[in-house]
C-alpha cells in the first residue's frame, strides 16, 4: 500500500496591495528560526584512570594543545568533573562515544557525559 505523502508547505506571505491591474503584491515575512540547542561534553572524574591517559583523551578527540589538556584534567581532578567542549546534540553524543570507546579499549573505567546547557 502506497503512503501518501503530503503536499509541501508554501511560504508564509501576506496580501498587501493590489496594484492598479488587479495583481496582489505579496510579502515574505521572515520566519524566526531559533539556534540549536547546545550540548557540554563532561568528563568525570574516577580514582583509577591515571591522568596522562585524560590528558591524551582531551588533547586527541577534543583538539587541546596539552597546556589546556592538563589545566581541564586537573579541574576534574579536583572538582570531579570537567567540561572539555560545547557541541551541537549530534557531535556531542559522537564525542562522548569516542572517548567511552578508547577507554574502554585501554581498559580505564573513564565516564564522558553530554548535559545540555541552560
């Protein structure tokens, strides 16, 4: 059985006029479209992840020089988390999978998370 799609939408406009010959001149009203909705990639902090391996993970898949990369290690250090990069929903969720993955595959039990900012 055949689904029946349905017809596209026209674009808004408004009648404003018509003209001396009887054609109505339309306007486009602008439509507000509103930005994304932005995503903070987190990582968590753990007692057995050793920290050059959080250093390697921020520097490879969040793009830090390794200044950066240890000042962000040493804030989840201490405060037990650390954000490493704001992202669109998908490149967030992409992120989190990389470094759950190469954790994982190095056998450390780090946590990345995505939180959706206010």
């Amino acid at each position: 059985m055949a689904t029946k799609t349905p017809p596209p939408t026209a674009p808004r406009v408004k009648p404003i006029e018509e003209d001396g010959d009887g054609a109505v001149v339309l306007e486009r009203r602008p439509e507000k479209v509103k930005p994304p909705q932005m995503y903070q990639v987190v990582l968590l902090n753990d007692d057995y992840t050793p920290m050059e391996f959080v250093v390697v993970v921020i520097q490879e898949f969040f793009n830090k020089d390794r200044e950066t990369a240890t000042q962000i290690m040493l804030k989840i250090h201490l405060d037990g988390k650390g954000v490493c990069g704001v992202y669109s929903k998908d490149v967030a969720a992409t992120k989190v999978d990389q470094v759950t993955e190469a954790a994982k595959k190095s056998g450390h039990p780090l946590q990345c998370v995505s939180e959706p900012l206010n």
